[in-house]
C-alpha cells in the first residue's frame, strides 16, 4: 500500500442520481464499498424523491468522506420545475445539441435558466434539508454560452460555498483526446473565468469523458483518467444497473453495468494505488 502522505486525493463523481432505480442502486453500492466519494442528483427525473433521498443519505452516512451535489438538469428527454422556460421541445427541454446550438446564437434567455436552477437547488433542498456540496450539470449543459450566466448566479445565489463543475484540464495535464474533450476544455475557459468573477470555487482538473456510444475498456479509460490528475481533480463515471426506466429514458445502458464492475473490483482499487491516488 502506498504512504498515505504520499497519496494525491481526487474526486471520483458518479453523475445521475435519480435517473432509475438501477442507477441509484449501483450509486449506493460503490459508496458503501468507499468506491465513490460523490455524487451529482437529478431532481427532475422519475427515480427521486423522499426514499430514494433518505436512502441515499443513509448510504453516505457509512461512507461520509462522500459529496453530494446537485446535476442540474436542462436537456431532454426532461421538463422543467418552472412553467415558463423557454425554449421548449413540446413539453420537454432541448436535446442539448440544440441547447448549445442555441446558446452560441444567443437565442436563451439566462433569466429563465436562472429561475430553473433555483428551483432545482429548493427541492434538493427539500429533498436533502441543505444546500448541495457540489453543483454541476447534465451533459455539461451548465457551461453552455448564456446557460452558464443564469447557472452561476443562481449557485451564488442559493449555495455559495458549494463549488461547480468545469471540464478543462490545462497547462501540461491537459489531454485534447477527441472532439468532446476539445469542446468541453474550451467551453469551460469561459466558465472558469465567470465562476472566479463569481467568487465561487471549482474543480482543478477534469476527466471521464469518453465515446459512450460504442463499449469501452474501461479499465485503459481509468488509467488515463486518473494519471497525472492533481489534488481535487475530478473524474466523472456513470455506474448503474439496467432497468426498463433507465432504457427508456436515456441511451447509456449496458455501459453502466461495465461501469460499475469495475469501480467494485479489486482491479480498481490497485489502479489507485499504482497511481498513488485517494478517494479518502
């Protein structure tokens, strides 16, 4: 084992709390086994409310080195807390293709991106009885041009000493490893200025992003993830299980199972010891 003085402490962030119930199972498993030390809850979607909540808490009370944040959520196939955001894809928000689409003509309107945000930070409030340690966004919509503006003031507004999520690694760490990765590093440039403008603290470094449309070695995913990762970076997962709910609402699936093998192996727990890496 190596020298815990040694060892650099990363987060290891599990997005998608409240998509299913196969996802919050596969969440509260890998906490309580100390293989997470956060996760980011969607407030917007079927598998959330009071139970799912308290047992989440429960899960984290065995584990208490583990976060848990807000994902804000502003893309299909999802609707909004608030009756008047706009735009709208019938009754759902934008696949967020065109989200972004619309954020680089500067077609949204931060107010009611504002509005919503609030209204998800009250119900996790709700939910969880405090304010999130954490605030990122689904499919990385919090960094897009005008959703960022509404986003940050709303976290400023409702939960200042939380931090938000950006995507960039720079300087030497950064690994441009395809066209994803390009765009999240340059959309989060602008973040992280905003955000410090803001006053509001955010991760180092990032990684975890990867082509979820074909099946991955995601054990050669984790080794480059976490190589060279300074202290506080970030690496974002999707474990979970599958189920007919998870099916029908989002094409990540069968991935997440991978996902989650991996992150309760023994295999994963020496990857982090090689890397002199923590979750503690």
């Amino acid at each position: 084992m190596s020298d815990p003085a040694a060892l650099r402490r990363i987060w290891l962030c599990a997005d998608d709390y409240g998509l299913s119930d196969g996802v919050n199972r596969a969440i509260r498993d890998l906490i309580e086994r100390g293989r997470l030390n956060a996760t980011s809850v969607m407030t917007v979607t079927p598998a959330i409310g009071r139970d799912p909540a308290a047992a989440l808490t429960a899960s984290v009370a065995k584990s208490p080195r583990c976060a848990i944040g807000l994902h804000v959520t502003l893309t299909a196939p999802f609707r909004p807390l608030t009756m008047h955001f706009r735009p709208l894809d019938g009754d759902m928000f934008l696949p967020f293709p065109r989200l972004l689409r619309a954020g680089l003509m500067h077609r949204l309107d931060a107010e009611l991106v504002h509005a919503e945000v609030l209204a998800q930070l009250a119900t996790f409030h709700d939910l969880f009885g405090r304010a999130p340690d954490f605030v990122d966004g689904h499919q990385h919509a919090q960094l897009f041009p005008q959703v960022r503006d509404g986003f940050l003031r709303a976290v400023k507004e409702r939960a200042p000493d939380a931090w938000v999520r950006q995507c960039g690694r720079d300087g030497p760490l950064a690994r441009i490893t395809g066209p994803k990765t390009l765009v999240l590093s340059v959309l989060s440039t602008q973040f992280r200025a905003k955000a410090s403008r803001a006053g509001l603290r955010f991760n180092p470094a990032f990684a975890g992003a990867y082509d979820f449309t074909r099946t991955s070695d995601f054990a050669a995913l984790m080794q480059g993830f976490v190589e060279g990762l300074p202290e506080d970076g970030l690496v974002m997962c999707h474990p979970g299980f599958v189920d007919e709910t998870l099916k029908s609402l989002d094409p990540l699936t069968t991935q997440r199972e991978i996902e989650h093998a991996y992150l309760a192996s023994d295999d994963f727990a020496a990857l982090l010891d090689l890397n002199k890496v923590t979750l503690a």
